[in-house]
C-alpha cells in the first residue's frame, strides 16, 4: 500500500514506537498481525474521513489504536503464567471481544498522551459496536468501526471463524 505523506507525518510517533511494532508479533487472524490489520483500517479510516470534510487526523490515530490492547488474547492461562502476564478473568463478558477496546484506550492514553483527545479515546472505546452496547459518539468512530468490521470480514471464511472474529474463545468440547 502507497500511504501518502500526509498519513504517514500523522501517524509517524506510533509506527516507530517499539510498543506498536511489537504489534507486528500479536496475530489478528491466521495470516495477519495486528500491526498490519491496525494499520489497514487507520489509512482507510483516514482516506474515507479526509473525503468526507472530517477529522482526519482522528480517524488516522484512533484507526491505528483501536486494537492497541495490552497482550495477545490468543494466550492460555500457562503462557501468561510464564510471561508474568496477569490472568484473564473468567466469564463470558470479560472476553476479549468485549474488552480489549477499553484496554487498548487505556494503553493507547498509557503509551501516547500527547496524542489523545476525547474524540481518539471515543473512536477506540467503541469500536465493537455493536457486539458492545455503546455506540460511538462520533462520526470519524463510526468509520472505524465500519473499515474495521469490513476489513476482518475480509478474512471470514465461514461461520465457525465468528467466535475468532468477535474474540471469543470456543469451549473445549465436553467429553464423554
Ligand atoms: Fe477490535
Ligand atoms: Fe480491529
């Protein structure tokens, strides 16, 4: 992908931050990291928002942190252990669909004070509408969320990827 110059000065502090890079080891789907996905969806959101008369800029940063969560959900209990990660907490909504988007907010304002305002922190928060309840606030949010469910349905192969999609691990099937 040709980004322009533009894109690339708005987005510069996080690609060349080790902790965003870190992102290119953390898998989105089989073939795709989160750095890759995080990085499609910010450059698509920034395009479709620059067309339309908006905040740009927001929907470049907000796009690229969206899925800034801490650790690779994909973990088990054993390799978080062995990370000095702390567990996960049980129950069906503590899953990682659920919660990453307020993780990666509370990293993304961790990690990136300078570049946060409430309208960034918005767009990151809700970006699982509508598997969670809140809708985003603002318009530049709901083109995220939009470029973020078209480009990972992309990779939807059939409907038993969908708990993998909405980052929800299947139970182990019960034995008899
Ligand atoms: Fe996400
Ligand atoms: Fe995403």
């Amino acid at each position: 992908m040709n980004f322009s110059k533009e894109y690339i000065k708005i987005v510069k502090p996080i690609l060349e931050h080790p902790e965003f890079i870190k992102r290119k080891e953390y898998k989105h789907h089989e073939r795709e990291s989160v750095y890759e996905h995080s990085l499609i969806v910010s450059y698509n959101s920034y395009k479709i928002a620059k067309m339309l008369g908006l905040d740009y800029k927001s929907a470049a940063i907000g796009g690229l942190l969206h899925d800034f969560y801490r650790y690779p959900w994909q973990l088990t209990d054993q390799q978080r252990k062995e990370l000095q990660i702390p567990p996960s907490k049980k129950g069906f909504f503590n899953q990682h669909g659920f919660t990453h988007a307020r993780d990666a907010m509370l990293n993304a304002r961790e990690k990136f004070p300078e570049l946060m305002n409430k309208k960034i922190e918005n767009i990151i928060l809700r970006h699982m509408f509508p598997l969670t309840p809140i809708p985003p606030k603002y318009r530049e949010g709901w083109i995220v969320t939009y470029v973020d469910k078209y480009k990972s349905m992309n990779v939807l192969k059939s409907p038993k990827e969908l708990p993998k999609y909405i980052g929800v691990k299947r139970k182990n099937k019960k034995r008899k």
